[in-house]
C-alpha cells in the first residue's frame, strides 16, 4: 500500500500501516519499541523545558521491577538526549492507587471501553503480585498511597 494514498484525516488506517511496515520489517514488538521511545524522548523534552516539573502518569508501575525499568528508561533517554536533567537528584512524587480488588474488578466489569489484552484474570493477578512502593526505592522519591475513594477525592482537591 502506498502512504501517500491513505487517507488524509484517517489516523487509524494511517497507524496500521505503519505498525505493519514496522513488524515486516524488524523484530515482533518493534513497533511498540518505536512508539515508547518516541514518548520517552518527549516525556524528557517536557522535563527539560519545564524544569523537571512535568507529571508523567504511567499506569503499569505495580511492581519494583517495572518501576525500576521505568526510571532507567528515563535515564537513559535524558543521556541520549544530553538534556541536563539530573533525574537522580530531581524531587519526585510517585502516587500509586491502591483501591483493592474488588474496585478495580467493578470498573472493569462496568467499561464501556475495554482494551484487549485486559480481562478479569489480568487483573487478578497484576492486583495479587503489586508491590506497594516505598521512598526507598529512588532518590528523592516521596509516595503517596491512595486506598479509597475519599483519599483520591482529597488528594484531586487538595492539588487545585
């Protein structure tokens, strides 16, 4: 198919060719590879422009190992990028949600929009291996468990 002939306005047919151009030519998950970077790169660009004062919301970090490889993927793009950012000496706010199962499992059931890869025993079992974070894991690292609706309520109004 020749770019140039999709359609101007549709997005979607636009991405599926070039997740296909992607997968034909490298390896399986390069697309997704690709794509990460590309948001690392501007997660780190916004870093730099607003002085390490850029929220980032990543919502798969429920475990010390992802949290880890999350940071040193940040690390390392901020040393491809030569952006000047000391992420090690940066304040940083982790706020994990820590609803419980029974939340979570209710908003799946209730979605209207369900991602494919999501299903009840995807949640099960991300729910049954989390790892509540501590300050501990990163430097300059402060946390804040939320466990209830009232918490997360007090939490959004209290950022205002």
């Amino acid at each position: 198919m020749n770019p140039n002939q999709l359609g101007k306005s549709n997005l979607q047919e636009r991405k599926a060719f070039l997740k296909g151009a992607f997968e034909r030519a490298g390896p399986p998950h390069a697309w997704d590879l690709m794509v990460q970077q590309a948001v690392n790169a501007y997660l780190v660009s916004q870093l730099e422009l607003a002085g390490s004062k850029v929220p980032i919301i990543e919502s798969l970090l429920h475990d010390l190992e992802r949290r880890s490889m999350f940071f040193e993927c940040y690390t390392e793009m901020i040393d491809i990028m030569h952006a000047g950012i000391d992420l090690k000496a940066a304040k940083k706010t982790l706020v994990y949600l820590d609803l419980g199962i029974e939340v979570s499992l209710q908003r799946f059931r209730n979605g209207t929009s369900k991602r494919p890869l999501v299903n009840e025993r995807v949640i099960l079992n991300t729910y049954q291996t989390q790892q509540i974070p501590t300050s501990r894991e990163f430097p300059n690292l402060e946390v804040i468990v939320l466990r209830n609706e009232e918490q997360v309520r007090e939490f959004i109004e209290g950022t205002k």
